[in-house]
C-alpha cells in the first residue's frame, strides 16, 4: 500500500515501510507513528492540502437515482416532438445498446413545455420553476455519456470509476487527498431520500483505501448515526472509560504492528464520542429562521430532500468536506409525466433554495454543488402496443447522452456545454465522459486527478482509471 502523490515498492516489513515513507495524504497518523509509536494523531485523515490550487473546499453532490429524463428537463428537441410516435429511422439505432426496449422502435417527443430563463437562457422544463430562477448561476451540460446501461453498474462507475464494486467511492478518493477539517464531524457524510439505490453502499464504500475515508450515512429516524447513543446503563463517563481503555490496547498492538487500520479504529472511536455532542446539534433545526426553512420547503423533525439540502449547509458550515444526497425513484420507464413532475416537486424548490441559500452566506464560491444521475433516458417510447400507442408513457436507459449541472465553487455559471443530435440519441458536440467529470471536480478541489493514486495489489489506482481531462470550459 502507498500513498497519493509518493510511491514505495520493495520487500519490506510494514513498520519498516512506515519509517521510510511520509503519507502526506489519506493515513495521516503515520507522521506521528514516525515519532512516537505509542501514541496516534487524533484524526488520521487530515492532511493540509491537494496539489493544484483549490476553487472549492467543499462538494454538495446530488444524485438523482434512477435517471431522470434529460429530454423532459433540460434538452429540448423539437424535431422529436415533430416525429411524436414515427418509426424510429435505423440509422439512429445502430451500435447501440438499450437496457429493456427492443422489437419496432417509435420516437417519444417531450409532452413538456420549455423556456428560456436567466441571461444566459438556460432552457429549463416547466417542471422546475424554482431552479429556473438561478439559471444564470448553473453550469448545464448536455454531453455526459458513461459506459453501463444499468442501474448498480453505472452507479458504482459514476462513483468509482468501474463498473463492478470493491473500489474507492469519489467521496473516499477526495477525503483520501485532502483529509478533513472537521473534528467532531466525518469528512464524507450520505443523506438519503426515499429507498436506497441498487448499488447501495457501494456508492460511498472506501473500497481498498483506509476506511476511515467511508461514507457515513446520517439517518432522519432514531440516532442520526448507527450505534452513536450510549447502551442502555451506560453514562458518557462510563464510554469515557471504556474507550480510554480500548483506545490504550489498541495504541500498543498499533506500535507492534503499524497497521493504519488500527489508527482508523482508534481515531473513529474518539469522532463518535465527539459526535454524541455535534450530530444532534447538527439535525436540529431550530436555531434556523422561519425564512429559511420556508425557502427550502423543509418540515423539521421529518426525512426529505428539502431537509437534507437544509442539513447538506448546516454540514458546509461545520466544515465537512463531502455531502452525498442521494433521492430515489427517478427510475420512470412508465407513467413518464406524472411520475416526473411528482419527484421534479420534490427537489425543484430545495435544489435551488442550496444555491441561493450558500450564495447570500458567500459559500457558493468555495461549494460545489453537483446534481446528476447514473445516466440518461432515451428519446424512444417504452411500452409501445401493437398498434404502435405509447401504453405506458415511459423511457428506456440511456448511456450515450445525458444532462448534468454544476454550481459554485469555481463553476462559471450560465455556461451550456455540449449538444447532443436532433433526437438525443448521441453527443455532436464537446464530449463529456464520466471520467472528464471526475477530473475536473477533483481539479476544482486542487487535485490533479492523474496523481491521486493508490497502491493496491501491485497496481497503481486512481479515480479517473485511465482517461480523464479537466473540462476547462467549465471553469
């Protein structure tokens, strides 16, 4: 195992490795193993800073599982809605995979209606009002395209750069490179609306680096975090000394063996303590004005979306490096238009409440905020009848072309980048692959995404695999 930015090989024994080498970056309990091996830092993922400068110190990252419909919210087309229902020309289909249509394929134009809003003339589905107002601080690209055309596969590879699990989330990767600059809080905390997504933990596993850099999912009912109050007759005096006492045995087999997972252990045991204090602290929205809580659609006291964005500020604030919404159920392969406009209710007026909520408290500079799904929908029809009717009025996955937008942290807002062709099938213009994306949010945190790396079974990892470029177009 090495570090991001300094790489060892050799035969040698783990306490020996650690004398000879300095992770600057993800086990940071090391440099004081160097000094004194009976003792640990107290947070063993905090490190200063990446290696490029930063534009943003924090990430907001709102994903949307199931894929909503780019061609429903923010790529119109109206030469599809033109061939509303036609025979899908063959030309359009050739190479390309779907996930479930097949047979006779008929093209499917939007039942939604399109404005142009801002300065910058975003065109944004009426089902989003509310975001429609900050159009000029969105950066709206329309040329994502990813390699899986279903939904746990394309989830971890959004996340993790591969398609099956067992690697590092982006979460981890960025609290690996930059550590935290909070004490009483994880680096990388999930909140999560509605069911969880097919790749489940996946999405914010540490994978193969220290596991300290996990996800930490923070909960609306019971104890914000799993296990964080006291068992039953148990006072904090009493963990005080349980934990002083674990913490002494683990300190000793840490110096015999040097393994960083101990250290991780130990720094976790401490950050719950602290976090019986802070977490409940944190949830409770009652030092939140009335205004703000109506700004956001937010019901204190209750799980939602509105609440998490609320949560995913309050977070900002305190100092936490990654904030993962997750909302579910955007999986419409039928019911299309209901089905939309009930979840585009959901997210529209809290999405855009975060933005002008970091931008009046001057955080949307150093805060990306990121909202996007797995993939895309096609611009063909699923569940075609006999006659060639749309029974069930849905999408199929899309993998080619699909819509993200970003915000903040060093985003130039009003930006539209990319196209896609006359139907939505394909990208004509500036090609933005998941690995493109993952480059230029870890640039815009200061890390040269070629260098963040990870030695894993004889192999050098990264994030971005073997591809990725900085969309400086972007920036």
């Amino acid at each position: 195992m090495t570090s991001s930015l300094t790489t060892q090989s050799g035969m040698q024994d783990r306490r020996g490795f650690f004398r000879s080498t300095s992770f600057s970056l993800g086990a940071a309990a090391l440099s004081t193993l160097l000094n004194n091996s009976t003792s640990i830092a107290e947070n063993p993922a905090r490190s200063e800073s990446g290696n490029l400068p930063a534009r943003a110190k924090s990430v907001i990252y709102l994903h949307m599982i199931g894929a909503p419909s780019q061609l429903d919210l923010f790529d119109p087309k109206p030469e599809l809605v033109a061939h509303d229902n036609e025979v899908c020309p063959d030309s359009f289909l050739t190479g390309r995979r779907f996930a479930f249509i097949g047979g006779e394929m008929r093209l499917a134009g939007s039942r939604q209606k399109f404005a142009r809003h801002g300065e910058c003339g975003h065109a944004i589905s009426e089902t989003l009002p509310y975001l429609s107002k900050v159009a000029d601080d969105l950066c709206i690209v329309h040329s994502l395209h990813t390699e899986e055309i279903n939904h746990a596969p394309a989830q971890i590879f959004l996340h993790t750069g591969f398609g099956r699990g067992g690697r590092p989330s982006f979460g981890s990767w960025v609290t690996y490179g930059l550590g935290s600059e909070c004490d009483d809080l994880p680096a990388y905390v999930v909140l999560q609306s509605g069911t969880a997504g097919g790749a489940g933990s996946s999405m914010y596993s540490s994978g193969f680096l220290p596991s300290v850099h996990q996800g930490i999912p923070f909960r609306s009912e019971g104890d914000s975090v799993l296990y964080l109050s006291n068992p039953e007759g148990h006072s904090s005096d009493s963990r005080r000394r349980v934990l002083d006492a674990v913490g002494s045995l683990n300190e000793v087999r840490l110096a015999d063996v040097g393994d960083p997972e101990i250290a991780t252990r130990i720094s976790q045991y401490e950050l719950a303590y602290r976090m019986q204090t802070s977490v409940p602290e944190l949830m409770d929205l009652k030092d939140e004005t009335t205004e703000t809580i109506d700004l956001y659609g937010a019901k204190p006291g209750k799980g939602s979306f509105a609440n998490n964005c609320l949560l995913a500020r309050r977070l900002v604030e305190r100092g936490v490096r990654m904030i993962e919404l997750y909302d579910s159920d955007w999986d419409h392969h039928n019911n299309l238009d209901s089905r939309l406009a009930s979840k585009c209710k959901d997210i529209d007026q809290a999405a855009a409440a975060l933005i002008t909520d970091l931008k009046r408290r001057n955080l949307l500079d150093e805060t990306l905020v990121i909202w996007g799904s797995e993939f895309g929908r096609t611009p063909l029809a699923q569940g075609v009848d006999g006659n060639g009717n749309k029974a069930s009025g849905g999408r199929d996955h899309h993998k080619d072309a699909f819509t993200f937008w970003l915000a903040g942290g060093g985003i130039r807002g009003g930006v539209s980048y990319g196209k896609t062709d006359e139907f939505g099938f394909g990208v004509t213009e500036q090609p933005v692959h998941v690995h493109d994306l993952n480059a230029t949010v870890l640039h815009l945190l200061g890390i040269d995404h070629e260098r963040l790396t990870f030695k894993y079974q004889g192999r050098e990892f990264r994030l971005t695999d073997i591809g990725g470029r900085v969309m400086t177009g972007w920036l």
